[in-house]
C-alpha cells in the first residue's frame, strides 16, 4: 500500500518557485492502479478529484511527448492528445479510452504575460442572455473553443462520460467549456477544479446546473478573485461575481471539509503585497501562505495524502 507524500519546505521565494508548473520531476498519478478513476461518479469522489488534480498539474509541461508517455506509463488503455493553440493560452490535455473522455486546460503561467493579462481582464461580459462572465476567461475558451469541441466528438465515438477540470485559469476555461460543452455537444459528468477564480455574476452561477465542485486551499488569493462586489460611492455595491459548483477546501493541517474558504476583505491588495514582498526573501512562510496554497503541486499533494488516509478506491473501478 502507498504511503502519504511529504509536504515541501518552503521558506522563502526560491522555494515557492519550486512548487509551481512546470515540473518534469514529479511522478504523476503514481500507484493510480490502486485507485482506478471512477467514470461513473457524478458526485464528489476523493479518487477523481485526485486523479483529475494530477491531470491538471501534468498539463503545464509543454511537451507533448513527455506527457504522452507520463500517463500511457501508468494508466492502461487510454490514449492522450495534447491541444496546443498558440500564445500559451488554452492548451488542454485530453485522455480518452472507451469509457470517459477527461478535459484539462492548462492553467497560469506565473512569467507568461498572455496568462497574466487574460487573468486581469476582468470586465464583465455577456455570455448567454442574461449572465455575464470575465471578459479575460470568456475570450480565451471562445478562442480555442471549435478545435476543442470537434476532438471531442471525434473520440467520443462510443458516448463516453464527459469530465472537465483545470487548475488557477485553467479552472476557469474549464467552467465555462463544460457548460458550452453540456448545452452544445455532450453531456458533462462532472467539473472539478482546483484553485479556481471566480468567473461568472449570480445569474450564471445559479444557471451553471452541472455537477461542480471546487478544490480549494484555505489560504489561496487567487479562489477569492475577481471580487464578489465593489463599492461605488458611499451607497452603492455593484454585484461582480460568483463561485460555481460546491466547495471542498483544505485547512492549514491538510483536512478536506466541505465548505467555502475563509472571506478576504482586500483580496487585491493581498495579491499586490505577496508578489512586491516575496522578492526580498524573507524568511517567513506565513507571509507566503497565500500564494504557496495556489500551488498546483501542493494541491495535488495535499489530496493524494487525503486519498490514502480515507482508505477509499484501492481496487474500486466503476
């Protein structure tokens, strides 16, 4: 039986380098022959959200060979196709056998300026009649959107289950492409994510209508960004945006509950604070916390310990 995975060390700047994509030294879905990926789950499981974190980090490794051969090492009977569009924005990962069909885009890139500008671009836009979703978000699934859907309706040739997932912005072009694809193309099983931003206003999350759930770390900034309002003036609040889907969010001692993280009064200002102040190294993890709690590895290490400390899935395949 495998056993839980340390948690890195982190104490300064270099070290949260470390910790974020992309990372070619991480074993990806190691021991997942004990823990079978359950197609047939439209609820929360504890094996798919693995499962689908580890899909999400591995999709940041811009080699599409060295990400074929990862998971056909692995996993029996899939095969793999990478989408690559140009500009660093909307590569997806696509796994397939005669069951399901996974989607996982590729989330931030911390030096890429494409990832960061669509990030920022957060103006509100019509979507469907009367939801509005980020601009940024909106325009980078629109974009790659047709390639997409025509791959998966290529392989799903056998009605196979439909899964989306994605990490930080990759979690928020899955949102949106899940919905697109469960009213234009296929019914979707599930949507997982992992630290994601918000991205749509009210009217689009009580819509949304998918099984969703989201993956989050208590401290991460970026699941409490863009704003839920801003204040105009002394009296007005302008409504923004909303979370999708049902929250399961990590304490800072590794326990999965659910429930939404804790509110950030100043979740801009936060996020400003930690990039100007972690480049003078000092060595204080807490003040790092928040964008330690983004890191993809750190999610998917955080759930595979949760994995083996429930004892769920070993040999369990749906």
């Amino acid at each position: 039986m495998a056993g839980e995975k340390p948690f890195p060390r982190i104490t300064n700047w270099t070290d949260v380098r470390s910790v974020f994509p992309p990372d070619r030294r991480y074993r990806y879905l190691e021991h997942c022959d004990e823990f079978p990926f359950r197609h047939g789950a439209d609820w929360f499981d504890l094996v798919n959200a693995w499962w689908l974190m580890e899909l999400s980090f591995l999709v940041y490794v811009d080699d599409a060979d060295f990400v074929k051969q990862t998971i056909t090492s692995v996993v029996d009977d899939v095969e793999v196709d990478c989408l690559n569009f140009g500009m660093g924005i909307g590569e997806c990962l696509i796994v397939h056998n005669s069951k399901f069909v996974i989607v996982a885009y590729r989330g931030t890139l911390l030096d890429s300026p494409s990832h960061v500008l669509t990030d920022l671009w957060a103006v509100p836009r019509t979507a469907r009649t009367n939801e509005k979703v980020h601009s940024g978000f909106h325009w980078a699934v629109d974009r790659t959107w047709e390639r997409i859907a025509a791959h998966i309706k290529h392989v799903r040739h056998a009605g196979q289950l439909v899964f989306f997932t994605g990490h930080s912005l990759g979690a928020a072009m899955a949102t949106i492409a899940a919905q697109r694809c469960d009213a234009e193309l296929a019914p979707v099983q599930a949507l997982y994510t992992f630290g994601s931003p918000r991205v749509g206003d009210r009217v689009f999350a009580r819509d949304f209508g998918l099984p969703a759930y989201r993956v989050c770390n208590d401290k991460d900034i970026f699941c409490r960004v863009p704003p839920q309002s801003v204040r105009m003036g002394r009296q007005i609040n302008v409504d923004l945006y909303r979370h999708v889907g049902a929250s399961f969010c990590f304490d800072a001692m590794g326990n999965l509950t659910p429930r939404e993280p804790a509110p950030s009064r100043q979740p801009w200002k936060t996020l400003r604070e930690v990039f100007r102040d972690a480049k003078r190294e000092e060595e204080n993890r807490t003040f790092l916390k928040p964008l330690i709690d983004h890191s993809p590895k750190v999610y998917a290490i955080r759930l595979w310990n949760t994995l083996i400390r429930s004892g769920e899935g070993e040999n369990d395949e749906s």
